[in-house]
C-alpha cells in the first residue's frame, strides 16, 4: 500500500513542479489561493488549467494565508522540529561515512550556504515579492517531497559533489532509505502539516502586503 501511495504522489509531484514552473515565469498572473489544511499537498486534486478544467483561481489574501499559518502554528512547529530531528540523524550518520577530506568540504558548503541564506539587517523584514510568495507556494513544496523521498534523485547529487566510492554510496544509499521510511512514518503517523505552510512559518514577518511602489518621476 505504502510503495503504490509512494508512486503516486512522486508521479504527480513531478507533473505539478512542471506546470507550475510554466505558470509562475508569467509574472502577472495573480498569487495562488491559500494552501488547505494539513497534508493537501498530497490529495489528488489537480491546480485549475489541468485534465481539461477551466477554473479561475482567486488572487490570494495575504491576511487570510498569515491568519492560516498562525492558526495552525503549534502542528507545524511540532512537524518542523520533526523534520530537523530526522535530518540530523541523518546528518550525523553521514558524516560518519565521509573522509575527513570530505567532511570538510561539507562543512565548508554549509558555511558558504549559510553566509548566502543570512538577510541583510534591512533585507531580512523587506516582503516576500509575488514571485517569491508564489515560488514558495507552488514550486517549492513539490522539490521539498521529491527530494525526500525520490532516493536516486539524492544519492546521485552526494556521489557527484563528494566522489564518494562504490563502498560509500552503497551505505549512503541506506542512508537515504532510513530517512525515506522516517518521513513517511512522520506523514503516516499524524496529520501531517502541510510542507508549504511549515516553510512559511520563519517568513510571517516577511508575508505581509509589500509597499506601494514610489510614485515615478514626472
């Protein structure tokens, strides 16, 4: 039951990251409505425009979508520390697999990811564009899944970036597996938050309605 739920939802996390990456390079196309509840991006439904509908989405209420995560903040802080634990252990076991070679180039891919993903004083409260709203709605959450759960998909971007050998990538690849079987056990074992609200949850600040832009010069 598990594999066949498994290759579903691969199946149309793939097909959605593709429509949507078509849809969001049109800049003036509104914001998505606001997520479901717990676990919708995982249900069946198809976004408006597929299998022949013909639905109009409303533009998005910012208000409504901020009213949404902080109404649903205590299950999504629980599902976040959950998903670091998991990462950890992972974290952990991997370093335990890598030559100290190669751990150092982990910590020093980390450091760099670090400095780029650190705000600027004034960057870190400036809100989130429509674009990047849109990205984090859409886009995102589909190459969140697939690379949780699509193992080759991750084994073969650690065995290009470290070298690792035949040896290495054998036990990565378990690895990966006893993460693969964590998250689902995580989805499985209570409603699970929905991986697009859990990654708003650091950027409510940053959710709010963007100034007006200035007026131009005459």
């Amino acid at each position: 039951m598990k594999k066949t739920l498994l290759v579903a939802l691969v199946t149309a996390l793939v097909f959605a990251a593709g429509f949507w990456t078509r849809v969001w390079t049109d800049r003036h196309r509104p914001l998505p409505p606001p997520p479901g509840g717990f676990g919708a991006e995982f249900s069946h439904q198809h976004p408006p425009g597929m299998m022949g509908e013909a639905r109009r989405e409303r533009p998005l209420s910012r208000a409504e979508l901020i009213a949404k995560v902080e109404q649903l903040r205590p299950q999504l802080e629980v599902f976040r520390t959950k998903m670091g634990e998991i990462d950890a252990e992972f974290d952990k076991q991997l370093e335990q697999i890598l030559t100290p070679e190669q751990r150092a180039k982990r910590a020093d891919f980390a450091n760099r990811r670090a400095r780029e993903e650190r705000p600027e004083p004034k960057e870190g409260k400036k809100p989130l564009s429509d674009d990047q709203l849109g990205f984090m709605l859409r886009d995102q959450p589909a190459r969140t899944v697939l690379w949780d759960v699509v193992i080759p998909l991750r084994l073969d971007v650690l065995t290009r970036v470290y070298k690792l050998d035949d040896a290495q990538r054998q036990k990565v690849q378990v690895l990966l597996k006893t993460r693969r079987d964590k998250f689902l056990q995580l989805i499985d074992s209570s409603p699970p938050p929905s991986v697009t609200l859990s990654r708003l949850v650091p950027m409510i600040q940053r959710m709010a309605e963007p100034p007006p832009p200035p007026p131009e010069p005459k």
